[in-house]
C-alpha cells in the first residue's frame, strides 16, 4: 500500500512521539529544536529579541553595542543572550559564551556580543581588571573585582534570577559561594574567535573574561556544575553581570607581602597572628612571600609546609612569586617523581650545591633523552648533564642542547644540604619563562641514571 508524502510526514511525527521514555516536550525538543552535542558554530533563533530585550532595564543604561549596555546606577552589565537548551542534569562547563564559540553544546547560554565588548562595558563602569590564575607559577587563582551572575527570560514579568536557579554548583564550598560572592573580572581583548571564546567558564580557563576564585582544572571539576532548568534551545533571555563592590570603593584584592626571615622561622607566632587576622579581612587576601636569601632550603621547607596547609583552609592564597623569588609551593613536590621510570613525561633537572667560603653556588643542568625505538612499552632513558652553568648560562646551554622543541616546561631542583635560597633563586629566576612549573627536592642526591635497556 503506498502512501502520501503528508501521510509519512505524519507517521514520522507519531514515531518521535510515541519513542520510549519521550513526552511532549521532549519530542518538540528532538524533532523541532535539535541541540548540538558536538563543536559547531551557533546559530541564533530570535535576533528579533533585539528590538524588545532593553524593555524594564534602567533608564541609565548606556549602549556599548545594540545588545550590551551598562548602568553606572546599577554597576551592572547588561546582555542579550540565548540559552543553548541544556536539558536538565547535562553537565555546564560555561555559564556564558561569546557568539564566535562552537561550544554552545556544553554551554548554558551565548551572548551576541563578543568577550571583548564584555570588556570593553566594564572598562567603561570603571572596573580595574584582575590577574588570571598561573598554576604553573603557583598561583592557582584569579585576582579581581567580583561580578555575579543572573539572567531573565526576555519578555518574563518579575525581576532577575541568580544563576542558582539555572545551575546547581557542587563545586565550590559555602565559604568560597561563587555564585553569590562572584567570578574575578580580569578582562579579554584577543580571543573573540579563539576557543572557546569564554565570557564565563566552570573551570580555570585562559581564554575567558572572568575567572575562577579556586583552583579548578577541567578535569578535576567536570560535572560539578549541572544544568537545573530545562529550557527550549534559543529561549531570548537578558543577562545581568553586576559588580559586587566592597562598601566605601574597598578594592576586592588585597596584596599582603610577609617577609620571612631566620627570626620568623624561629618564632612563627607573630606572623600567625597576622594571617589570622588577614582572614577576618572582607578582601580577596594574596600573600606575596619574600623569602631571605640567607635561609637554607632545608629550613624553608617546612614553613612552607604550614603555609600551604593553612592557606587550604580559607581566608588567603598564596601569590605567585615576585621576581628574584622562589614559588612556595614549590617546596612541596612528591618524593614520588624522583623515580624516573615513572614519571609520565621527563622535566628538566638541575643539581646544585652550595659553594662555601664566599664562592658561589655550583650547578649542573641534566636532561633525559627518552628513546622509543627500543623493544617494550617504556622508552630507555640516557641522561645528559652539563657542569659549571651558571645563571646566566644556563638558558643557553638549555636551548642548545633541547632536542624537544621547547615543550619542556617542568624543573626539578636536587639541593644539597646548605643551598640557600640566595644559592637557587637567580636559577629559579632564569628559567622562570622557559619553565615556569619548579619543584625542589631536598636532603638526597639526584637520583642515579636508569640503566641503559638493550
């Protein structure tokens, strides 16, 4: 028996309807409105909302673009946006996307205008940006002026909804409380077209207008944001991004410096007492640590230890390191990676020992050349040293000798007993750019070359 065109249209529509588990809604969303789940370029539904979107917005408001405005009044950006259609429960790695992402599948809503018109409103509200995060240096955090979230469904009655009623966060603490206390704003100029063009992300990322006040990898977070509200793809709704200022123009960052000396080392009390008050302080607290060159290492360590354990538990982050300074942290590595055969990747190594008598420190610089054409899974390592580098030689010897393009961008420091921090940090400081991740191990001597395998 044939059938019609209109007769299959018809049964076409009925499968959808009648598949396992799907009612309404969710066959108008399969068959009318497909939602992206892979990269693709977004494509707008509404551009009609253009014309209505402003309707109930401060009549202060002043246009940077025909879909962003600002209110000096409100201290508020305000944004014409889409929501992507996120079903209820779906993970949400962004909170807000500029129109260039191809994102938009794990994304909660697109702005029409680009991260750098975001910028360019809050330049103009007088907002100072902030400091992105830089893991690598130790600084796991954003720095800046605190900006929250709400949106509202263009055309809807009632006023703004934080973005608590779209996404439920699992991710940060009841003291961190991103959402209402706010994401640091530290600006964007150059990656409109660069993904993922991020005005707002759910994890530390670089290309993104705002950042995160806690350390959050991709990995580690992904799937601590979910999407809460189960809208139709290309719903038109105005986001609202407000600065949260501090009361009598407070700047939201606050940069302690604490010099540590011998004296502090041995009496630690007065400087616990400040960082117990810096913690009642309503500011975002980095602490700029100056170590004495003349401590030795050894000694540093377990400062640093306190430090960081203390610093986990709220009220302070510790600051990447100023120039002619060490990384903190990195005074903590795992005892782990000294084995080379396990390591996932080899870093740069440095052996350095101290020089007494008024001479200076003595250092050797070692690579691991990983070959792969040996039989087995594990690559044989030959290790390479270099004596007698100095501060300023030891960036060229590196760049001399790399057999790995500059990809390497991890180094270990083996300190002998009585290498000061005076003895490592010009080291740490040449090789800041080319390999800003450092680690230090103390109190053993680099470990032994691997055995060559045959």
């Amino acid at each position: 028996m044939s059938c019609s065109i209109r007769e299959w249209a018809r049964l076409a529509a009925l499968c959808c309807l009648l598949g396992a588990g799907v009612h309404h809604c969710d066959a108008h969303r399969l068959c009318a409105e497909p939602v992206e789940t892979a990269p693709a370029a977004y494509t707008f539904r509404h551009p009609e909302a253009k014309e209505t979107w402003r309707a109930g917005l401060p009549a202060d408001c002043v246009a940077v673009t025909p879909t962003c405005v600002y209110s000096p009044a409100e201290r508020t950006v305000y944004l014409l946006a889409e929501l992507t259609g996120l079903g209820e429960g779906y993970e949400v790695e962004f909170f807000l996307l500029g129109p260039l992402s191809d994102r938009g599948y794990e994304g909660l809503a697109i702005a029409w205008d680009h991260p750098s018109t975001v910028t360019k409103a809050f330049d103009a509200l007088g907002v100072p940006k902030g400091t992105r995060a830089n893991l690598a240096r130790g600084l796991p955090v954003s720095q800046g002026e605190r900006v929250t979230m709400a949106l509202r469904r263009v055309g809807e009655e009632g006023g703004f909804r934080p973005l608590a009623d779209f996404v439920k966060d699992e991710c940060s603490t009841p003291a961190q409380n991103l959402f209402a206390r706010g994401f640091p704003y530290v600006g964007s100029t150059g990656f409109d077209d660069d993904m993922p063009a991020a005005i707002l992300a759910g994890y530390t990322e670089t290309k993104s207008t705002f950042g995160l006040p806690f350390n959050a990898p991709k990995g580690d977070v992904y799937g601590l944001f979910r999407a809460k509200s189960d809208d139709a793809p290309g719903t038109p709704v105005v986001v609202a991004l407000r600065w949260e200022r501090l009361p009598d123009g407070l700047p939201r960052v606050l940069k302690r410096q604490v010099s540590v000396t011998a004296g502090t080392l041995a009496a630690p009390d007065a400087l616990l007492d400040e960082l117990k008050a810096l913690c009642e302080d309503p500011r975002d607290v980095f602490l700029d640590v100056r170590l004495a060159p003349e401590l030795e290492l050894a000694k540093v360590a377990p400062f640093a230890r306190l430090l960081v354990a203390l610093e986990a538990q709220g009220g302070f982050t510790l600051d990447a390191p100023a120039p002619g300074q060490i990384p903190l942290r990195a005074f903590l590595p795992k005892e782990a990676w000294r084995d080379r055969a396990a390591r996932v990747f080899q870093p740069w190594e440095v052996e350095i020992a101290p020089g007494g008598e008024g001479r200076p420190a003595r250092a050797t610089l070692c690579q691991i050349i990983e070959d792969w054409l040996v039989d087995g899974p594990d690559p044989a390592l030959t290790r390479k040293c270099y004596p007698d580098v100095t501060p300023q030689t030891i960036l060229p010897v590196m760049r001399r000798v790399d057999v790995n393009a500059g990809k390497i961008y991890v180094v270990f420091f083996y300190a002998e007993p009585g290498v000061t921090v005076g003895d490592l940090a010009p080291y740490a400081t040449a090789l800041a750019e080319p390999c800003p991740t450092q680690w230090i191990f103390l109190g053993k001597d680099a470990p032994p070359p691997a055995p060559a395998k045959p």
